[in-house]
C-alpha cells in the first residue's frame, strides 16, 4: 500500500498558521511525524484560506525538503498551483489532481508527462459526481484515454473513485468500492487505485472506526494506495493487518513492528 500522509493541508489550523506567519517547524514537524508513523509520500495543499497558493505552495515544498526527501503529493484545484509547486520539487513528485473534463486533462496530464509525475485521476467531471459504479468508470476510462493520446504511462496513473461520506451516501458503497477493482480492467497495464480516505467518515462521529473500517474493505477490493492520516496508528495497524491476511507480508509474531521498521 502506498501511503500519502494527509495532514500538510491548509484546512488544519496548525498548517493554517504556519503558512501565515512563515512558520517552517510546524510543517517540518508535521512532516517528520507522518514519515515516521509510514507515510511513502506527503500531501501539500495549501487550503482555501490562501491568499497566494502559487507562492504558498513553494514555501510549504521549500520548508519539508530542508528537513527529508520523501514524495510530494501537490494537490490543489489550479493548474496554475500545481504547475508553479513542480517548479520547486526536487524529488519524485504527483500531480493530484485532474478530473474527466478537457480543460483539466489538456493542461495536466502533458504536464506529468513533462516533470515524470505520477498523476491523480478523480472520477468526476463539471456534470458533478458520478452516482454509480459505470458513471464512476467511464469517467476513468476518459482519463485513461487522455493519457495514451499524450503518451503518459498509464501505470504512473492513480484512479480515485471519489469516496462520499458514508452519512449522506451509504448506498454508493458498495458501487464505490467495486469501482476499485473494476479499474483494473480498463487497459493493460492498468492504471493503479487511490482513495481521499478520510471523506468517507465526514460528518459522522466515530471517524477512525469508519475510516479503518472502510480501508480494509478496500484493501480487499484491490487498493493501491490511500491519503490518510499516518498518525492514527489504529488506522495503520488495520492496513498492516489487511495486507498481511491477504498474503502482501510475511507473519510473524511482531509483524507491525517489522512493517513499521521497514
């Protein structure tokens, strides 16, 4: 499972502050205990509260790469964001996100292929979010085609089927997490699965048991990889514990330490 630490995102008060007054040991802080706790790569978003993202999101590479070289995760709506964080990344990156719609697609997926990212696909379109599980791939496999005609490893391609909260939409669960697999049988070779996973507890009141809860169930389905919190060690102990019933590590007495370790 490839892990993208969620928590270097403007909407948090901490990270918030930080970007305001220009201060780095928040989010270098912030960084190091995410990478300590199993994150592969790390989210950077500068929130809506942002007055100057282009800039902001620059501050915020600046301020983690003086303190560790672990994958960037640039997240944010503007292509105009996105494009001006590349600039200051120096070490294996993501672009996340695109959506289905040209405009986005015309403009992203040739720049992931310009800075050798990664990219996010989110399985949505200005129509708004898919309602079922066909919806949800023919938006993918828009995606998809946009890649192959830009000449963009498919493989370098995340899939998100857009994980609504499980208080206002219970009943696109299931429909969500089949998506996961389905995915895989869009082109050879597939693209790979990623999910936003704390959306799925918005609202509701016991988060981490929803969000563990739902992580394992996707595990089962085929995830690749997940934007979660790294610190909810509860949270981590799941995952580890799903990839180890389903064969993806080896047993042994402290298997959560030895997967922590590596």
């Amino acid at each position: 499972m490839f892990i993208i630490g969620e928590l270097i995102n403007g909407m948090y008060a901490n990270i918030a502050k930080a970007i305001k007054e220009k201060n780095k040991s928040i989010v270098q802080k912030c960084a190091l205990e995410q990478i300590k706790a199993g994150a592969d790569a790390l989210d950077v978003n500068c929130g809506p509260a942002s007055k100057e993202p282009s800039s902001d999101i620059q501050w915020l590479i600046e301020a983690i790469q003086e303190v560790a070289s672990v994958s960037l995760s640039l997240d944010s709506s503007k292509p105009k964001v996105i494009e001006s964080g590349l600039k200051a990344v120096k070490n294996k990156v993501i672009i996340n996100s695109t959506t289905a719609d040209s405009d986005k697609l015309d403009i992203l997926v040739p720049l992931a292929k310009k800075y050798n990212a990664k990219l996010i696909g989110l399985t949505i379109s200005s129509k708004g979010i898919p309602q079922n599980k066909d919806q949800r791939l023919e938006l993918a496999a828009t995606i998809v085609a946009s890649c192959l005609d830009n000449g963009f490893p498919v493989e370098e391609l995340y899939l998100d089927p857009i994980v609504m909260p499980v208080n206002v939409a219970q009943a696109e669960m299931r429909d969500i997490l089949e998506s996961i697999r389905e995915f895989r049988i869009i082109s050879d070779p597939p693209p790979k699965s990623i999910v936003g996973l704390s959306n799925v507890s918005q609202g509701a009141s016991a988060r981490s048991l929803i969000n563990r809860t739902f992580l394992v169930m996707a595990i089962s389905f085929g995830l690749d990889a997940a934007i979660l919190d790294p610190c909810d060690s509860e949270l981590m102990d799941a995952l580890i514990s799903a990839e180890l019933i389903l064969n993806k590590q080896i047993y042994c007495d402290s298997y959560l330490d030895a997967y922590r370790k590596k």
